[in-house]
C-alpha cells in the first residue's frame, strides 16, 4: 500500500494576529462557514496553521487545494489534499479560504473563475504590513533597531502570558528606545534593504540587532515565495530616499521570486501520514520532526549563499556608517535533537555555527549564541524542533539580547 504523503507543518505556536484575522474572518461569517465545506487554498505552512486555528474555533470540515501539483493526492494531517480542479467543482457546496502570503494572484484566479471575494472566497490578512510601516515612519535617531524573524511575534498555544518577544523587548528597553522591524520569514536580503531604507531616510541606529536563524541560510530559502513579503518591500522602497535605485532593484526581485511556487522545499520532503493521540496538534511527530531539524539544522551552510552574503552587506554597512552590529542565533532545541539524532545532531549544529561564528568575527563583530540556553520545557511544547519558545523561554532571550546590549553601550562609552 502506498503511503499518504503528509504536507503538515510543525504548528505549536501562532501570531496573534494571525490568530485574530483568520478568527474574526469566520466569526464574522459564521453561517457561511459553518453550513459549507472550507477549502483552505495554500497547502503549506500558513494553511497548515490556518488548520489549527479552525480546529481551535470547533471548525474540522476542512479541505486542501494547492496549485503545486506535486501535493495533490497528499494530506495535511487528516486534511486531503485536493486538485485545483476537483476545488473549483466544489463552488456552491465550500467557501474558499486564501492562505498563502501572497495570495493575491490566487484571488484572480478565482475571480477568473466566477467566484467572488468575500461571498465565495475569502482572504483574511492581519495588518502586520501596516504595523511593519508604522514602526518603519517612527522617528528615531542613534537608538536599538531590531530585525528578526517569526519569533518576536508567535507565541505558544498554551502560554498564559501572552506577551510576544517585541512587547517583552519594547518593556524591557523602553518603546522610545527600541525599534523593531520583525516579520515571518523575512530573511537577510530583505533586512539589508530595510535597513537600507532606514539609513536613507536618515534613521541610523546605534545597536542593529539582527536575528541569525539557520531556517533562512539554507540554499532555497531567499527564493521561496513566502518569503519574498513583496508588498512590503515595495512599501519600504516608496517610502525611502532611492538615490542610487538599489531599493527599486530589489523590489523587482522579489515580484519574480513570488511567482515561482515550485520553490518551496520543506513541503516537497515527504513522510508518511500519522494520526496525532487525540488529535493533538501540538504534538509533533518523530518523522516530522527529524525532517524539520534535516533540513533547517543538519545541512551543510554554504558560505557563498546569497544570505550570507548579505549579512557582510549588513557588517560592511555598519562599518561605514559607524553603528554597531548585535548578530544572535536563536534558540534550539537541541534536546530534541539529541533525542532523535544523538550526537549527530550537536555536531551537525557546531559545523554550521562555527563557519557563522567566523563570518561574523571577519566582519569585525561578536556572534551572541541564544543556541542551548532554553530547556526542552521552555520551547513551545517538548517536542518543538524550531527556536519557538514559551513565555519563559521569551524572556530569557528578552534578557539575554538586552544584557549583550548593555554590554556594547558600556564598551562603546569607554572608548
């Protein structure tokens, strides 16, 4: 019997804002989404989170369509993953929802179709690019910016406290004194002309504090669509001075790397579908699991990547510009990889953190390892296997990043 391929992200944790779009969106339309099948458009991580939102809300009527033709005939958990095709003849009988980031060529799509937004389709969208620009406009001068991924803004299913990462360093540093530019799965390429767009409008830091994930060094991740965030990208390139038309350029970059939908690569790696104990969710699987850390730990970083490239970009910049660079690498859990990998997992790890560790002492800076400083227990749930922690995982890496930074500030004052 051949094996179901599961297309299931690891989900134990969730924006909140995400959480509330995609709440607000079905609560708002409660009739419709509870009498008709959901078609959830976008087998991949955000549909995969999606899922798990619904599922939280009491909504399992749940179906996968996806226009990577690789993933028809798979699942995501026990979700079946239907064709383009069989999805559109389910018009009248489901409401469709938009999942992936960039949906809009998803909307024409079904425009073309004859379905219309917000009666047949739907595509709920947290204002995460208008809180992006807020805080990109906010005047500052020789102060904390922050740059960074997911993991200021998840947090985990079961936290009582709530608090994101950005919150617990906006209280801890001061808001007047902090500025953070974070957004899922923006890698370096795109936080080089963020900062670019800062400087041109004449918005210099004194500390860049600059996540270093090893999910965005791998060799595909500044191709995939998703992370690409081309709308906001082209908002920060009309917002800035352009003088020399770099912004421009890079806009343009990524209007083409959105297109490429054969670029994801996690949800191309196949392993068999598991029912989860009592439909847990949060529960991630051995097989998962193991190709989740494969793929974003155990691989061989390339130092001649785009990525890193761009992260000396970042230290030449600073150089040149006179502001200090804070690179961290966050948390793992490397108990969990201990636990499925044994030595191998620690070993694989070192390798790709030394080869980091040297391109950022090249370039004159200091490299603060956030790695082992969280148990098992702090993570999102026990067997999380990325940097996504709990409350009290936050706030060691909240107080770990300010420690670094006072460091910085003393030496620099003595200078």
């Amino acid at each position: 019997m051949d094996e179901v391929r599961n297309y299931a992200w690891p989900v134990t944790a969730i924006s909140k804002e995400n959480f509330n779009a995609i709440v607000n969106c079905v609560r708002h339309h409660k009739e419709l989404f509870g009498e008709k099948t959901i078609l959830i458009f976008g087998a991949g991580i955000r549909g995969a989170e999606i899922s798990v939102i619904l599922e939280s809300i009491g909504c399992t009527n749940i179906i996968f369509t996806d226009n990577n033709e690789e993933k028809w005939g798979g699942v995501i958990d026990k979700y079946p993953i239907i064709s383009v095709r069989e999805a559109l003849d389910l018009r009248g009988e489901a409401v469709y929802l938009i999942s992936v980031e960039e949906g809009d060529p998803i909307c024409e799509q079904l425009t073309v179709e004859g379905l219309k937004e917000d009666v047949d389709y739907f595509f709920p969208k947290p204002d995460l690019y208008e809180r992006f620009m807020r805080e990109f406009k906010r005047k500052m001068q020789n102060e904390i910016l922050v740059m960074g991924d997911c993991m200021f803004e998840v947090i985990s299913f079961m936290d009582k406290n709530k608090d994101s990462l950005t919150e617990i360093m906006q209280d801890k540093l001061g808001y007047e004194n902090v500025k953070l530019l974070t957004m899922h799965g923006m890698g370096l390429p795109s936080f080089y002309h963020v900062l670019r767009g800062q400087l041109n409008c004449g918005m210099k830091p004194k500390v860049l504090v600059v996540m270093l994930n090893f999910e965005t060094l791998t060799g595909k991740q500044h191709l995939l669509p998703r992370s690409q965030h081309t709308k906001l990208i082209r908002q920060v390139w009309e917002s800035s001075p352009d003088p020399t038309g770099e912004l421009e350029k890079y806009t343009a970059v990524t209007e083409e790397r959105v297109k490429n939908v054969q670029a994801e690569f996690f949800t191309t790696n196949k392993f068999s579908a598991k029912k989860r104990e009592n439909n847990n969710r949060g529960a991630i699987s051995d097989s998962a699991s193991k190709v989740f850390l494969k793929l974003n730990y155990m691989y061989r970083l390339n130092p001649g990547i785009e990525s890193i490239q761009y992260l000396t970009k970042i230290m030449e910049l600073a150089k040149k510009e006179n502001f200090m660079v804070l690179p961290f690498v966050p948390p793992v859990n490397y108990e969990r990889g201990i636990e499925l990998f044994g030595d191998r997992f620690e070993e694989a790890y070192k390798y790709n953190y030394d080869i980091l560790e040297s391109i950022v002492s090249a370039g004159g800076f200091r490299l603060l390892n956030l790695s082992h400083i969280c148990t098992k227990e702090q993570f999102a749930d026990l067997t999380t296997p990325d940097e996504t922690t709990n409350f009290e995982g936050r706030m060691k890496v909240a107080d770990s990043i300010c420690e670094e930074i006072k460091r910085i500030e003393e030496e620099e004052n003595e200078r």
